[in-house]
C-alpha cells in the first residue's frame, strides 16, 4: 500500500535550448495544487481500486476531473487539503481494502 501525492502541473524532464544558453526557460501552469493516490498492490500483481484525493470542500470539486476515466472500483473522495485524513484513511481501509481482500 501507498499513499502519494502528485503534483497536477506536469514539469517536462527535457527542454531544447541553443548550444551555450546560459538561461533555460519553460513554461509552466504555475499549478502547484497536490492531489493524493492511495494504491495497493500484491506480489502476484491483483490489485485494490485506487482511492482518489483531490483539494476540495464539497464532490462539486470532483467535476473538474474525468472520473470516468479511473480504473474501475476508483474511490473518490475530496479534503480541503487534497491529503489523506483520518477519516478518509478509515473510509479506505474499511470500503475498499477489506472488502477486497475478502475480510467481510
């Protein structure tokens, strides 16, 4: 199991530049907002459903993504940090990971 969490504005690892720049500039969405992943994984390779965190104070937040793209069984929920709370932690742990490795 892992929790991460990813930056939404993308960095390019390679940019062009002329043969003795001295100054690189790229462009960038100056987005800084982090939304978490929660993903669990076994040796075989089966897998849990990720559980999807992004900023926000209401699902409202969750129109801005296309949820529909998720792996199947994708959990979302939403915080006002876009991190892992204790509540969302227990919601995981108890809808999505015990009901998929048979627990209950």
């Amino acid at each position: 199991m892992d929790e991460t969490g990813l930056q939404l504005d993308v960095n390019p690892k390679k940019i062009v530049a002329g043969k003795g720049s001295r100054y690189l500039h790229m462009r960038s969405s100056g987005n800084w907002e982090m939304i978490t992943c929660t993903a669990c994984v076994n040796a075989a390779g089966n897998f849990v459903p990720p559980h999807v965190i992004p900023k926000g104070k209401t699902l409202k937040a969750l129109q801005s993504f296309r949820t529909e793209d998720a792996p199947t069984g994708t959990k979302w929920s939403v915080s006002d940090s876009g991190w892992t709370k204790r509540g969302i932690a227990k919601l995981w742990f108890t809808d999505t990971f015990l009901k998929n490795i048979g627990s209950q």
